[in-house]
C-alpha cells in the first residue's frame, strides 16, 4: 500500500499525456534537456577556466571609520 503499482504509473501517464498532448510534452522534455545541458557546461567551463575566485568583501580598518558605520558592541551607560 505504500508504493505505487506500475498500472498507477500508467494511468498517471495516459491523464498526463491527454490533459497536454504529445507535443506540448515533447516542448517541455527538449527544453528541460536543453536547461541540464547547459548547466553541466556551465559547470565544466567554471571548473577549467583556472581563474581563482573573487575575495569575499571584507571589512577594513577603513571601513570601520567610516561615519556611516554601526559599532555592534553593546556598551551600558553609566
């Protein structure tokens, strides 16, 4: 009762084919095709570029005297 039987499948399938015909289907399983390939190129061009990554933004001595800046320390008034 937990899983679904192969006939289940197929009845999902014949509902699923009738509510978007053939085509329609056909349109959604190229362009999903089209979408893996790129990612995995995309993923295999980052990966032999060899370029190194860009720095994460850090905050600097700079920064820290910036009037715009926010002390996060909590300091008690007396």
């Amino acid at each position: 009762m937990g899983s679904f039987s192969i006939w289940h499948w197929l009845i999902v399938l014949l509902v699923v084919v009738l509510i978007f015909g053939t085509k329609k289907l056909k349109n959604v399983g190229s362009d999903l095709g089209s979408a893996v390939k790129g990612f995995k190129d995309g993923v295999k061009g980052g990966a032999e570029s060899g370029e190194p990554l860009p720095p994460s933004q850090q905050v600097t001595s700079s920064k820290a005297n910036d009037a715009n800046t926010v002390d996060v320390e909590a300091k008690n008034k007396v």
